[in-house]
C-alpha cells in the first residue's frame, strides 16, 4: 500500500497535520506533505474533510 495525497483536492487546512500520530505530515509552501515515519494508518485519510488523500497500491 502507499498513501497518496491529491493536492488539487486540499484546501489547507491543517487537520492532517494535527492528526498524525506519528507527525509524518509537515506543510511545505503551505501545501502538506508526506515525509518519513508514516506508517499507512489511515488517520489523516479519515480526518480529511475533502477526501484528499487515499491508501491504495497492492
Ligand atoms: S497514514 Fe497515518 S502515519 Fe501516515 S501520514 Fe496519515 S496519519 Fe500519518
Ligand atoms: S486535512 Fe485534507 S484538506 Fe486539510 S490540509 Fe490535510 S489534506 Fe489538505
């Protein structure tokens, strides 16, 4: 699996920032950006009010 973030879809927000256990999510240029120390949880794909990011792959 891979998580995967659609930044057209993002409004900024910040929810997903906050949300992350693991504080895989940092903005970058006011866009969020996945970095290392994500473990695929789903937290921020649940939290995400437009849906923005999904868990897909194998
Ligand atoms: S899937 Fe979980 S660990 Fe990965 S970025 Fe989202 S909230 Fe953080
Ligand atoms: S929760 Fe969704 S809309 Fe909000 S900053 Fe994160 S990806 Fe963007």
């Amino acid at each position: 699996m891979s998580l995967e973030l659609n930044v057209e879809k993002c409004m900024r927000c910040g929810a997903c920032v906050g949300a992350c256990p693991v504080n895989a999510i940092f903005l970058k240029e006011h866009s969020p950006a996945v970095g290392r120390g994500c473990t695929e949880c789903g937290l921020c794909v649940n939290i995400c009010p437009v849906g923005a990011f999904s868990l897909g792959g194998e």
